[in-house]
C-alpha cells in the first residue's frame, strides 16, 4: 500500500479493518508532500522506481 499521509492515514484505515499481511510505503519519507506534490507522469514513476527497489 502506497501512503501518502505522514501520520500514517491508510495505514491505520487497513490495520483497523483487519488487514496484516501487506507492504507499506510511506512516500512523504521520500520527499513527497501530501498536497503540495503535483501528481504528474514523473512524480508517479519516481514513487514507482522506489517502492520496486523495495519490494
């Protein structure tokens, strides 16, 4: 799951529902700002090229 809360907004939504087995990516840990980040072509490769390097 692809979050871009700092306080861990859809995190919580999936833990309070019960889910436990899934990957967590903080993006805003990345230097993207929930609101202030232009989702464009580039913004969603590069979150793309982090969260493959990781999982």
């Amino acid at each position: 799951m692809i979050d871009g809360c700092p306080i861990d907004c859809e995190k919580r939504i999936l833990d309070n529902a019960g889910f436990k087995d899934y990957n967590y990516v903080r993006v805003t840990d990345y230097g993207f700002k929930k609101g202030e980040t232009l989702v464009t072509e580039d913004v969603v490769s590069a979150v793309y090229e982090k969260v493959e390097t990781i999982y």
